[in-house]
C-alpha cells in the first residue's frame, strides 16, 4: 500500500487543482474517523481505516481528465498499480446516469463496505461536513439546468438514505 505522501504526490501529478486536493483530504478525514468506529465497533468486518483514507484521497483523480471521472479514477488508479484502491473508489453517481442511458451495471455501486464508506463519505463533504440533506439541496441548485444529473440525483438518493443508515448504525452514531 502506499503513504499518504505518495497519493497526495499522484493527485498533484494527474494535475488536481488545490481546491479539488482540499476536497479530497477532507473526505478522506471524514472517511477515515468513520472507518476506524466501524473498526472499533465490529473488529471482525473487513475495514481498514488506512486503505479507506487512501481510496478517499484518491477517489476524485479521474477528475484530471475529460469523460467520467469515477471510471477515470479506476483506470487512472490500476495503470499506477493501486487496483486495490480502485476496487473501492466508485461513489455510484455514474450507476444512476447509465441506467437512465439503458444500462444496468451494478458494479457501478458501491457494494463493499469500505467503498460504501468512500462513497458516503463524498457525500458528506463538500468543503466542509454537511448533512445529505444540505448535500442534495446543493446539488440540485448546481446542477439545475442537467436534466439527467437531477433525474440520477433523485434516483440516487434512496440508496444513500440506506448506506447512510448502514453506515451511522454500524459506527454507533
């Protein structure tokens, strides 16, 4: 695995602005406090709060090149050796735009529960910690005029309400 260090270095180098880095060290905070309660209250699941950072940290590097950056990431992520990272950076916005486009591929969600971490994560931070609902409120205002991202937005929103549940549940929030 790799150090913090190191995936700051590769953000910078897939030329992230310092304001999407920002982002990214925030979710990968928020991330990484959520992953560790989990730890502490269920030993036994399969959570590691450092890879959780990582993939958080890394989560929006795909954002460095043209087309959807969640599988940007992925590629971006195995093409530097981090498959293990990658497996776990999906945040699932792109699952609701290819179903409205006539593709069903659930392993655009997150499935595992240290990608559902990430994914919840972003959520909760934008440049500071929000709620999902202050989240959702703000989406919809800046996506106002994207039809498709407002329509995913809203089918989204029911599968967040649950990972949230999961999540606050398992932390003992």
């Amino acid at each position: 695995m790799i150090t913090q260090k190191q995936a700051l270095d590769l953000l910078y180098k897939h030329g992230l602005s310092q304001k999407r880095v920002t982002h990214s060290m925030g979710v990968a905070s928020f991330a990484f406090d959520l992953a560790s309660k989990i730890k502490q209250n269920h030993p036994d699941l399969p959570v590691n709060p450092e890879k959780v950072r990582l993939a958080a940290l890394l989560h929006d590097i795909g954002r460095s090149q043209p087309g959807d950056h969640e599988l940007n990431t992925i590629a971006i992520l195995k093409s530097e050796g981090l498959k293990d990272l990658a497996e776990i950076t999906i945040h699932g916005s792109i699952y609701e735009i290819m179903l409205l486009r006539g593709t069903d591929d659930p392993s655009l969600k997150p499935r595992l529960l240290e990608n559902k971490i990430v994914a919840y994560s972003d959520a909760r931070f934008r440049d500071h910690v929000v709620t999902m609902q202050e989240r959702w409120a703000e989406i919809e205002q800046r996506r106002s005029g994207e039809k498709e991202k407002i329509e995913s937005l809203h089918m989204a929103k029911s599968r967040f309400i649950e990972m949230e549940k999961e999540l606050l549940e398992l932390s003992g929030q």
